[in-house]
C-alpha cells in the first residue's frame, strides 16, 4: 500500500494511531522499577502489532539498550533495517535446525542456544564467519518450553560452550530464562524457578561462565518482582501500555499508558424495525425499532470473533456492544435509535481517556488476554504514528 493510499484509508476505513511518546513513558517507567538492571524492550511478532522499527527506536531514545525478538529473522531485520545505533544489542530466541546462524553472527546478534544441535550449529556458522558468535545460555527452570534441563543436560551444555569459547569460536554472553507463571502473584512457582536459576548460573559461573548479562525478569516480573532483575529486564506487553494481568492491576495501577488506539469510520447507519436478525446466524435480533451501525473492520483485522455479542465500542459518546456475530470484514453494533452520520468514528479500544473501551476491556470480551488483542491487529490496519 503507497504512503498516499494507506492515509486515505487511514482516513477512510480504520487506523491504528501508535502514541509513541506513550511508549517512551513506559519505558521510563518501567526503568525506574528496575534501577539496577538493564532494559532490553522486547519488539517481537512486530513490536505485539504495534511496529517493530518506529517502537525500538522510541524505547531506545527512552533508555533500552538491549531489543528481543522471537525470531532471527525479526532482528536481522531491525539491524539492517531500523536505523538504530551501534552499540544496541539484540537478542533472538526462536531457533530451529537450519536456521540463519552465520547471517546472526555476521550481524552481531546475541543468539539463544538451548540445547547441544544449536551450539553445534552456531559454532560452525562462526567458523564460516571468521568471528565468534555471542550467545545466551537459556536455563529451563520450570516453564516446560524452550530451555536446557537443569542436571546433565545443563552440565553438558556449559561444558561444550566454555570450549567452543576457549576455541575463539563463541563467547557466552548471557545466561538466562523464563517465568511461567509471573502473572499470578504469590503463585509457588516463582519462588521455584527463581531458586533453580539461582543455582544453574551458579554453576556455570562455577565452571568459568562470564555473562554479561544474567535475566529472567519478564513484565509482570520487571513491575512485581526486585529480586528477580538481576543485570537486565525483558518488559514485553507493558512497554505498550497494557498490564500483564488483572490480577497484577490496570495500566494506570502500574503508570502505564495504553499505546495503541484502534478507530473505524461507520461505513452505514441505517434505521431497522423490530425483530430485525443481524449478521450471520442471527445471533441477535433488534428488541424494537432502532437503527444500525456498521463498524468495518473484521476479523481479517483482527478483531477476535470471539468477542461476537461482547464486544465494546464507543460510538457518538456511548458505548455500545457488538451486535451479533464479527464477520471477516466488518461487524455491526445496535446505536439504540441515535443517528450519528456515516463516517462518524467508532473507537474499539485506547487508554480510556475519552471513556473508550481499552484492549483489557475486549480480552475480557473475548475470554482472552490483552497481550491478543493488540498482537493481532492485521497489516490491512494502518498504523499512524504520533509524537514520533
């Protein structure tokens, strides 16, 4: 889509307006929790929909010096492509067999490696480098995903890096994991994982390991948990403005602010009597005479299907709630006899200022969580950036 044709849209369908001096607050925020730590802003799955370029850039300007991804393609793309300086350092985790690895190495990225066939792999692309590769030992210390098992395995894996380092082939740059269960305040695993990864970086420090960085704080950790910050933090979901969970408190409890706001122009209003069925399957049906609002954005945007008969909108100053089934292009919400004129706009969800919805809101909505809702805005949504 041409730059012209995405801001008629913009202007037209629907927009994703991205507050990035929101983003920068956040970042500060988050910082100031986690004083003694580094910040790697974590812009994976394209910044959780929100763009990956434009919001490393701000969280750098805000004081990130690490970015993560999910994929080696992700931060190979920020590195060539984000404009961002030299000395910020970003770290990928998602790797499977075959993977770019010598393209990782030649970029300067911080590569994960959790088990045997990735240091393999990692060493001989270095080797075809000509340089040593930087790579992060993940520890699983109670997730049950990605992570070498505590015990042997760990042993071994320490045992081949720190010869691989010796050989000038790597340099182990990080040790670190993950939380499974951070969000649940006072939940046993916490203190479970907290105290295994305690002991299998103490073991690798053992055998000669020299991290830069040792982490595991995730959000819900980085904003709940100090004794877990170690030397760096990998805030995700709350450098956008949306809490981790309720049970951990509302964007506003945590000094966050919501970053995206999601808007649609009603595409048609129109007086209906009652008795009248409403999208496909006729989940609803009009109680009286009212009138329609059809709100043009769909499921192949995004908004979850899930939410059909749930979801909250906010039209002409009123919420209203998704009438009937989100088909793929458009849904429709019951404006109870108010006649805004089309082209009026629709907010499905933003900080909550003007008494819009938020994305907490239509998680609720969708028996989701807030992290979804904003991931899954589609690329058929332009995003508007503001305060860049």
């Amino acid at each position: 889509m041409s730059e012209t044709a995405a801001r008629r849209d913009a202007v037209l369908r629907a927009r994703a307006e991205i507050d990035l001096a929101a983003l920068r607050s956040n970042v500060r925020a988050l910082r100031e929790r986690a004083p003694g730590a580094a910040l790697m802003a974590v812009v994976k799955a394209d910044g959780y929909g929100h763009g990956a370029a434009p919001c490393a850039r701000a969280a750098v300007e805000a004081g990130a010096t690490w970015l993560g991804t999910a994929t080696p393609q992700e931060a190979l793309a920020l590195r060539a492509e984000a404009g961002l300086p030299d000395d910020v350092r970003i770290m990928c985790w998602l790797w499977t067999p075959g993977g770019p690895w010598r393209e990782a190495v030649e970029a300067g990225l911080d590569v994960s490696v959790s088990a045997l066939w990735a240091l393999t792999e990692v060493t001989a692309a270095a080797r075809l480098a000509g340089r040593p590769a930087l790579v992060q030992l993940k520890a699983d210390t109670g997730l049950g995903r990605g992570g070498c098992q505590p015990g042997a395995d760990w042993e071994e894996l320490v045992r081949q890096a720190l010869r691989a380092e010796a050989e000038g082939l790597l340099r182990v740059t990080g040790l670190w994991s993950h939380f499974a269960c951070a969000d649940e305040p006072g939940h046993p695993s916490i203190a479970a994982q907290l105290a295994r990864f305690h002991e299998m970086t103490a073991y690798a420090e053992r055998q000669g390991v020299r991290p830069d960085v040792r982490h595991i704080a995730n959000s819900p950790a980085t904003l709940t948990l100090p004794e877990t910050h170690f030397d760096l933090v990998r805030p995700g979901i709350a450098m956008y403005g949306v809490s981790p969970s309720p049970e951990i408190g509302t964007p506003a409890d945590l000094g966050l602010r919501p970053v995206m706001t999601l808007t649609a122009a009603l595409a048609l209003v129109k007086q209906v009597p009652g008795g009248h069925g409403v999208s496909y399957g006729h989940l609803y049906t009009t109680p009286g005479d009212t009138t329609l609002g059809l709100v043009p954005l769909g499921y192949a945007d995004g908004v979850p299907r899930h939410a059909s008969s749930t979801g909250p909108v906010l039209v002409d100053g009123k919420w209203r709630t998704v009438a009937g089934r989100i088909a793929m292009d458009q849904f429709v919400v019951d404006l109870g006899g108010d006649r805004p004129e089309p082209g009026a706009e629709a907010v499905l969800f933003g900080p909550g200022d003007r008494g819009e919805p938020t994305a907490g809101d239509w998680a609720q909505a969708a028996g989701t969580i807030g992290y979804e809702i904003v991931t899954r805005i589609g690329s058929r949504v332009p995003r508007v950036y503001v305060n860049e």
